[in-house]
C-alpha cells in the first residue's frame, strides 16, 4: 500500500520560488566585476531569474542542454543558475583558474551550448572560442559595451536579453532526477571529471547543510560565500540561502583579505565560507586593518585541513567559531561538518578544541567508512585511530562521472574519496592525507598534513607545504616547502627544532625549502604535485 502523501518533484526552481514568496524583501549584496555593489533582493533575483529563463527558451534549447557559466559570486550569476536549472538545462560551472587547454577539454567534453562570462573573463573567452564548435551563444554577464563586442562577434548581453523579457515565467515541472548542474573535478591528477548532479540531489544537500548540526543555516544569516560558485555550487550556498531565506553578500572578484573584512563589516556578515588560504588572507587583513569582525559568528572552512592556527586564531582574538567541514566535488560537497554533541560539554576547552579540528561527523543522508588499504571493500573499526581508506555512499554522492559509462564505485556500492582517514564511535572523521600525499618513510607512514599544520603554527611561517622527497635509505623522507612571514628571519634550522617536541624524532622532516609562493590548484588547494616535481629530489644531492 502507498501513503496518500502529495508528491512534488524536489525541483530547484522551487528554491527560488520560496524565496520570492517568503523572503522577497530580503538583501541580495552583490561586488560587480567593476568594484561597484549592486544591492537587490530575492524577489528582484527571482524577476530576473524568469526574464533569463525567457531568454533562454527563446534560444531554442532542449532538455538538458549544457549552459556554461565563467563568473565570479555576483548577482547576475546567482540569476543565471536559478533560469539554467530551473528551466530544466544543466548549470555548468566553470573553474576559470583552470589550463586554458583544461577548459577547452571541459567545455567540449560537456558539449556547452551556451557560455556565459564575466568582463574579467573576456581575454579567456577570446582564447577557447575557436576550439569549441559546440558553442552556439556566447552571453556577456553585464550591460551592452562596445569592447565586449568588438573582441567576440555575435555576443550577447545579459542586461540587453533580461530587459527584452517579462518576469511571468511558469517553472517547469519535470522529473526530479533530471540532471541540474555539472561541475568537473579539480584535476589534481589527469583530466578533469564531470560530476553532474540531480535536483533531487541538489534539494536533499540543501536540506542537510542547512541543519543545526551541520552549518546552522537560518534566515537570521548573511552569508559571504568566498567560495565561487564555480567550485562545487559554492558548496550549496546559493541554494540554501533561498530554502531558509539568508541573505548573501556575493564578492565578486576580490577575494584578498582587504575587501573581504570591508564586506563583513558593511554588510555584518555572520557567516562566510571558503578554504585555508583566504582565511590566512583575512585573519592578516584584519589584525592590519583593526577591525574586530564583530558580527562574524561562524566561519565555514574546508577544502583542506584547517591549520589549528587558525581556528585558534578566530576563537580566540574574534570570537568566531569554526566550523570543519570536509567534502569533495564528488559530494555535492558537504561529507561531514564539525558540531559538538550534548555529551561534549562536560569536556575541558582544550579537549573541545581538539575534537574541533577534525573534520567533523556526516549529517543525515550520508554514511561514511573506512576500509582496509589493501582490499578496499574490507571494512576497518570506528575507534579513532586505525586509519584507511575513505568511503562514502548517500543521496548526493556520485556514481558515475559525465560521459563514463563504467560505475565510480566499489564492487558493494560505495565511492572511494582517495583520502586516508580514522572514524571514532561517533563518526568524526579525521583525515590523515590524501593517499598520494602521505609519506612513506622506511614502511612507516608520515601524515604530510599533521606536519603543515606544526609549520604553519610557528609565528614566522606563513604557508607550509610538505611533500615526499625520495630518499636514498628511506625511500621517502618529509621536506617542508614554506613561505616566512614578512620580515622574519626564521632559519631552517630554527624550523626544524620548533618540531623537536612536537612529533616523534623520526617524523622530524630532512629539510626546508623557504620560497616565495607556493603554487595553488585552480581552487586553492597547494598543488603539491608540481612541488613534489620541482623539490621530490633535493635529499638525493
Ligand atoms: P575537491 O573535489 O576539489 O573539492 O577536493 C576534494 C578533496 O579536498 C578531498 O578529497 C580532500 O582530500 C580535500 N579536502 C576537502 N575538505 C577537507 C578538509 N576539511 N580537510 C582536509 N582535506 C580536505
């Protein structure tokens, strides 16, 4: 027998129809590409969002069909998405930091009909338009401007089209399963992958990363997402704002520490998202510039371990809490997000902040495990320290990539993240490494993260890399890659004592490198690969 519920597809379109009838009234805050600020609100996002979505049908696209878009977190953007998927085509989000030979291989390999762009992405464009035959149009986010037209024949402008349309548009109502959006890989290793995710998949991520226990999402939130939207949905951000009627505060271009603290002391910003390296930015910003970043409760950070630094840092000279997250394009992102449990406030602070700093535990909807790293679908105890292979399954976890016809999952259903973790009884997950960065000393592994994060507790060290060096004895032996803080004076000597009380003698890594930058992946990950080919060999001299 069935229950004698409704059933409504669970449709993105109906995010932004909440949105408009509940939250109409509620700020949009958006930097323009120019450095300007638009400010607009859900029901203004909403008219444009059925203006574009005209547009768009009055391009003659069928179901499904691929809509680039390359843009910053910006208002026209947030529109775009909302007429993309809610018309039925797929959202593709474009990481701009890519290779220009990477995004030529994205764009063809989703077969992109339509490419939306911001100004500063002109030059980009100009460069793949010739190797990409599958694109038929070619929209400027923005007003008509002559340079635009000159450099890309035939196109179009976002502001030209939306005025030309009315705002009555009837979302329509298909499948929920249909495809939403699509978002490749970072490409760490090999060619990008397209994950293509659901608007079913997209509405349950939205549900669970609003909950208390995972990033606290409520209409009493202006959320800053500084994650882009090009890299995982800005991890769901967007949508969730619509389900609980947050505002969002869109930073468009600038990113540096500067324009992010003016953002969140203008607009008392509660809640920003994004990774390690524009925290760094921010925390130094602020401690320049003074302010307190006083209505900033929370603060979201994943896409690599947070350095325990940092969340010192934000607790203790901000009052900010931070929320661990961990996830992967390949989950939509959210995996697992740090909240404490009842239990855990009979802890002392310092073992509160300790339990803080790993990544977190899953919210409902998915399951987490680890497996043994010979034979992956053996499964390995939850009991803190015994560490394996990670494994998610859930209703936004991938189970193929864009085009493979072949499964991305274990033999028993389970997708294989490539991150070596420990589980405890209660789920928290800790992530020693991806399994490619773990150093493999004598037969004995050395966690490159857990030796980051010494490096980057030292007051003189800004950034720390460490990589696998190839050792004549020991096969592999750890190498700190670091960048000093201005003015500082640090040896590498004075580095390597700093670790002496810190891990065992034999964990103490061989040598530091001091450098000027560190090469970042498009979403700014250390792109250790490129490292470890640039230093993999100075213990061999
Ligand atoms: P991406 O698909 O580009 O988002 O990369 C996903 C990978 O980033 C994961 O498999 C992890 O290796 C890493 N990652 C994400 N969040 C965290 C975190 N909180 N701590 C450590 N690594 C993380």
């Amino acid at each position: 027998m069935q229950g004698h519920m409704m059933f409504q597809p669970l449709l993105i379109s109906s995010l932004i129809k909440h949105a408009e009838r509940y939250h109409g009234d509620t700020a949009i805050i958006s930097k323009n590409t120019d450095g300007t600020i638009t400010k607009t609100d859900w029901t203004h996002i909403s008219e444009n969002s059925k203006r574009f979505a005209n547009a768009l049908s009055a391009l003659g696209l069928k179901e499904s069909d691929r809509v680039a878009t390359i843009a910053w977190n910006n208002h026209r953007h947030l529109e775009s998405w909302y007429a993309i998927s809610g018309s039925g085509f797929v959202c593709h989000t474009i990481n701009p930091r890519l290779f220009p030979e990477q995004l030529v291989f994205i764009i063809n390999d989703a077969q992109d009909k339509v490419v939306l762009f911001d100004k500063t992405f002109l030059p980009l464009i100009k460069g793949v338009k010739s190797h990409t035959p599958h694109v038929e149009h070619f929209i400027y986010l923005g007003a008509y401007d002559q340079n635009v037209a000159d450099a890309v024949p035939n196109v179009k402008f976002y502001d030209v089209l939306i005025a030309e349309q009315s705002s009555e548009f009837e979302w329509p109502s298909f499948d929920e399963t249909t495809a939403s959006s699509l978002c490749y890989t970072s490409g760490t290793t090999g060619n990008p992958k397209g994950a293509l995710y659901s608007h079913r998949s997209t509405l349950l991520h939205t549900y669970a990363i609003c909950l208390p226990d995972s990033l606290n999402l409520s209409a009493h939130d202006v959320m800053l997402p500084v994650v882009p939207m090009f890299h995982v949905n800005a991890w769901g951000t967007p949508y969730a704002a619509a389900m609980v009627g947050a505002t969002l505060v869109l930073p468009g271009p600038g990113l540096d520490g500067a324009s992010l603290v003016e953002l969140i002391d203008e607009f008392k910003v509660t809640v920003a998202l994004g990774v390690p390296t524009i925290w760094q930015g921010l925390l130094a910003a602020a401690k320049q510039s003074g302010s307190r970043l006083e209505s900033m409760k929370r603060n979201v950070v994943g896409g690599s371990a947070c350095p325990p630094a940092m969340m010192a840092a934000f607790k203790n000279s901000y009052q900010c809490e931070t929320i661990h997250a961990w996830g992967m394009t390949e989950t939509s992102p959210l995996g697992s997000a740090n909240q404490l449990k009842a239990k855990h406030s009979l802890l002392s602070e310092d073992e509160k902040f300790k339990l803080r700093l790993s990544q977190g535990r899953p919210p409902f909807g998915v399951d987490l495990r680890i497996t043994d790293q010979e034979n992956g679908t053996h499964v390995l105890a939850n009991d803190g320290h015994t560490s394996g292979n990670l494994q998610i399954r859930g209703h936004w976890i991938i189970d193929s990539y864009l085009g493979k016809s072949s499964s991305a999952l274990t033999s028993d259903g389970w997708f294989d993240t490539g991150d070596i973790a420990t589980l405890d009884e209660d789920g928290y997950l800790t992530l020693s490494d991806r399994s490619k960065d773990l150093i493999k000393s004598g037969g004995e592994w050395i966690s490159s993260v857990e030796l980051e994060n010494i490096a980057m507790g030292h007051p003189d060290i800004a950034m720390a890399a460490v990589i696998a060096a190839t050792h004549p004895k020991w096969d592999e032996r750890p190498v700190v890659i670091a960048i000093k803080t201005p003015n500082s004076q640090i040896t590498e000597q004075q580095l390597l004592d700093y670790y002496s009380d810190k891990v065992a003698k034999w964990q103490i890594p061989d040598k530091v490198v001091f450098v000027d930058a560190i090469p970042l992946t498009g979403t700014g990950k250390m792109l250790k690969r490129d490292l470890r080919e640039q230093y993999g060999h100075v213990l061999l001299n």
